[in-house]
C-alpha cells in the first residue's frame, strides 16, 4: 500500500464501489426477505453508476487539460468523498 496520488485516487474508486456493492446486497437481502423484489431495484443503482460512477470518471480524463494540474483532481476527490457518504448514510438507514 503506497500513498502517491494516482494510489489514493484508485483507493477512492474502491470506496465507492465497494460501499456501492454492500448497499446493494443489504437492499436486495432485505428486499428479498420482505418478498418485494422488483426491476426498480437494481435500476436505481444503474441509474447512481450514471449519475455518480461516470462524472468521477471523466473528471479524471480530463485531467490533461486542466491548467493549475490539481482543480480537476481536487473536484475529484471532493464528489468521491461525497458519494461515499452517501452510501454509507444509505446503509447506516438500511439498519435502522
């Protein structure tokens, strides 16, 4: 484990996706219990890859033509931490 920018910027992704996966499977664990499984389920979170997933990603290949070299990345890591808030206020309320 090594902390050089391009290693947080990979560890972030990870946050995101793996606090992503755990909330969708406590969901679909919860919701199939209930016996109230449907499409909407996991459309919701194809819709949060778009919304979310996809903005980080092409601020990150847009990285070449910032200027300063550190905006972009900045933004970066600012929606990253946001969205991994999110998903786990998500799953903090799944437990409730």
């Amino acid at each position: 484990m090594t902390f050089t920018l391009s290693d947080w910027m990979l560890y972030t992704m990870w946050a995101v996706f793996g606090l992503m996966i755990l909330d969708l499977l406590l969901g679909f664990i919860k919701s199939f219990w209930k016996g109230t499984l449907t499409s909407d389920f996991i459309l919701g979170y194809l819709k949060d890859l778009l919304y979310y997933v996809i903005p980080l990603n092409f601020l990150i290949s847009m990285f070449p033509i910032d200027p300063t070299g550190w905006i972009l990345i900045a933004f970066f890591f600012v929606g990253g931490l946001a969205v991994a808030i999110k998903y786990l206020l998500d799953i903090i309320k799944k437990f409730k």
